[in-house]
C-alpha cells in the first residue's frame, strides 16, 4: 500500500521533500567522496613530515638515549619507540592499502625510503584495533629501527558527521519555509473551496471571491466568479419567469371561480369549484418546485421546534390527527418559508395516508433531525428511491392522488440546509420521514 497525500499541499511538500532528499543524499555522497580524498592526501602528508622529523631527531642521539627520546615524541595518535629489529614485516604485496600508502610515503618522503621503509595497515575498524590501524617502521643509518604505530584519525569521520548534521538543518528549515509558503500559496485555492461549497446551499447570498494567488489560483477564482454571476442570472431569470407564469395561470383560474358563482345548478359548481381548487394546488406544487433554490427569501435564525408546533396545530385544527410528541431546543440559521413547506409536505403525506402523525424532534451531533411518523401503509423498500423523483406517483393506495412532488420539494428545501430526507418503513407498520438539517459549526 503506497501512501500518497489526499491535499495539493500534501502532494507538493511530498515532492520538495523527494527533492530535498535526494539531493541532500547525492551532496552528502560528493563532499564525503572529496573530502575524504582531500583528508586522506592531507594526513599521509602530514605523516611523512612526522616520520622525516621524528628520524632526524633519534638518528643525532646515541642508542641509549633513542628510546627515550622516541617516547617523549610519541603523541595521542602516534606511538614511537626505536628497537635493533622491528616486528613490522615487510610490506605485504597482497596488500593494496599498504602498498599504497607506502608510496605515498616514499613520494612524499624520498628520505625515509632511501633506507627502508616498511609498512603495514589494519583493515579491522573494532575499538580494539583502532589505536594501531597503521603501523610504519623506518631503518636508520645503523640499521636499527624507528617503530611508528599510528592511530587512524578520527577528523574525516567527525567532520563528516557535522557536516551532516548541518546540512540536515539547513535541508529542515528549508523544508519548514517551504511547507508554510506552499500552504500559503494554497490558500486561494480553500477559498475557492469553501465559497463554492457555501454557493450550494444559498448561491443569492455568497459574494465574489477575492482575486489573488498564483496565476493557477487566480484563474480558478476568476471562473468561480463567472459560475456565481452566471447562477444568479439565471435564478433571477427564472424567479421572474415563475412570477409571471403564476399570474399567467392563476387570473383565468380566478376569473374561473367567479364564474363559477354565477352557475345556478349548485351540484355543477361544486364539482367545477373542487376542480378549481385542485388545479389551483398543482399550480401551487409545481410552482414551489420549480422556483426550488430560486427561493429568495434570506436565511434567519429560526426556532424549529415553534415552527413545528406551529404547523402541527395548522393540522389539527383541520381535524387532523396530528401532535408534536418531543421536542429538543434548536435555533439555527434557516428558510422559514423554505422548511415549513418542507416540513408541511411530510406531515401532509401522513395525514393523506395515514390517521395519526407524531413528530419529533432530535439533535444529533452536528445535525438536527425533524421525524414525521404515521400509521399508513408504507412505502415498498424497492421505490424508497423513485418517490424522490419529479412526478413519480406510486400506484395503490399509497399514490392515488397527488401531483409527485411533495417529497421533491421536501429533499430540495433539506439540502439547501445542508441536510437530507430520509424514508423508513417502520417496524410496527406505517412509514418515517426524517428531514436532517445541518447545524452551523461552533465558533
């Protein structure tokens, strides 16, 4: 399972951070190629010089005194002492290390190795060896040795961890800028984020977004504003259509009526007034769903549980059977007109198909849940989908009147709250509409 960052942020400091690395990784390995190079040429250097000086010293002094001498010239990476015959062996010819140092030596030093010079070298890096990783023994005029055991240095590999630790703060801090101008330059783009994810819920109300950033980030701005004017054209466009639409079909309607007044046959009017009414609710459904999040009327904070009651008393003193059973104290930003259509939608399925509705209210989380429950007769599990759907009337007892769109504009009206309808068949029969709002985040 590879891992890969969700945001753009992520994905970009992912990238500095593979540059950084493998950069830091490739520099780290150059340096310590030349730097060693350059110690090892240094230090062989520096080693001939101490082998010249330290055989000019002992070779003035008379044997008794050599090996005194040669210890008071020993140091904390060299040793010294003068011996007739050295234990060193000559050097090895299977030895590529000690026959290359040894003419390094001998090139650096032709003094020493006009003699003899033999030399030897440890390829075991243990704490027990390393005081002895070289050892080097020059023969003097008399032929008698001078015996050097040399420390292997311990600066390339000190230094070449602070040059790591450097280099590695310097790669974190730029790693650290680098995340916090990347996250600025990002910042543009989570405004473009959460406007358009405010334009679907109330796009009347969200203003243009600011125009800054990258030029990526400026574009995307400058789109979203021309999405957000493109909208409210149309929304507004098509309020004025509905308006006119609604007067086009209501004035014959009326005229209609009045008319029908006129009739004296008080069967024939009574027939014709109903069917005045009822083309009068169709006009009023279709309408209410087509004007949708077209609705103009601006957000307030609104009681939910007062509005409930209020609708559920609207209901009752039609001679319905409906009560508001629980309610939980909620107040939050909302449509008044908007969700009490919604709401009226749902308790008016239940009533049609049903005789008692009892309505809750619940807080849950971060949302609060309005429940209708009646006692009708359901709805198959297979069309809790379809009955969402524009016009979609069920066939039975559960769909025989109606125009399709009470549960539409219930869903429409939750959604533009941030929120849902949601249907179940209830368990001792009859059916559950829960209409979920979001609550605003606390802040």
């Amino acid at each position: 399972m590879t891992f890969v960052p969700d945001t753009l942020a992520g994905r970009t400091i992912a990238i500095l951070l593979i540059g950084l690395g493998v950069f830091h990784a490739i520099g780290l390995w150059l340096y310590n190629t030349g730097f060693h190079a350059e110690i090892g040429y240094s230090n062989e250097r520096q080693l001939a010089e101490r082998l010249v000086s330290v055989k000019r010293v002992i070779r003035e002094r008379p044997p008794a005194e050599r090996e005194a001498m040669a210890h008071s010239v020993s140091g904390p990476t060299i040793e010294v002492h003068w011996s007739l015959e050295t234990p060193i062996a000559a050097t090895p010819s299977s030895d590529p290390a000690a026959l290359t140092l040894r003419a390094h030596l001998a090139e650096l030093a032709p003094e020493i190795a006009a003699s003899g010079l033999r030399v030897a070298v440890s390829h075991q890096r243990g704490s027990l060896t390393k005081r002895h990783s070289i050892w080097v023994a020059v023969q003097l005029d008399d032929d008698s040795w001078i015996n050097f055991s040399v420390a292997d240095p311990d600066g390339p590999t000190a230094a070449w961890y602070g040059t790591l630790l450097f280099t590695t703060a310097v790669a974190l801090g730029v790693l650290i800028i680098s995340i916090i101008l990347v996250r600025g330059a990002n910042a543009p783009l989570r405004v473009v984020t959460e406007a358009a994810r405010r334009l679907g819920h109330d796009p009347a109300a969200e203003p243009p977004i600011p125009v800054h950033g990258p030029r990526e980030a400026r574009e995307a701005a400058m789109a979203f504003n021309d999405m957000r004017a493109r909208i409210t054209r149309l929304m507004e466009s098509r309020v004025q259509t509905l308006a006119a639409v609604s007067h086009d079909l209501k004035s014959p309607l009326t005229r209609l009526r009045l008319r029908t007044e006129l009739l004296g046959d008080d069967q024939t009017r009574e027939i014709i007034a109903a069917d005045v009414a009822e083309m009068e609710t169709m006009i009023d459904t279709v309408l209410a769903f087509l004007r949708g999040e077209a609705e103009t009327e601006p957000s307030r904070a609104l009681d939910i549980a007062s509005l409930c009651a209020t609708i559920c008393n609207d209901f009752a003193d039609q001679g319905h059977d409906v009560v508001l059973a629980r309610t939980a104290p909620v107040v939050l930003p909302a449509r008044r007109v908007m969700l009490k259509r919604a709401i009226g939608n749902l308790i008016a399925n239940g009533v049609k198909y049903g005789h008692r509705v009892r309505v809750t209210i619940e807080r849950r989380d971060s949302q609060v849940a309005v429940v209708v429950d009646d006692d009708g007769p359901g709805i198959p599990a297979e069309h809790m989908g379809d009955v969402f759907e524009p016009f979609w009337r069920m066939s039975g007892t559960r769909g025989r009147d109606g125009v399709g769109l009470g549960l539409t504009v219930a869903r429409m009206a939750a959604r533009a709250h941030g929120g849902d309808v949601m249907l179940s068949n209830r368990a001792g029969g009859g059916l559950r509409a829960e209409l979920l709002l979001s609550l605003p985040e606390k802040g």
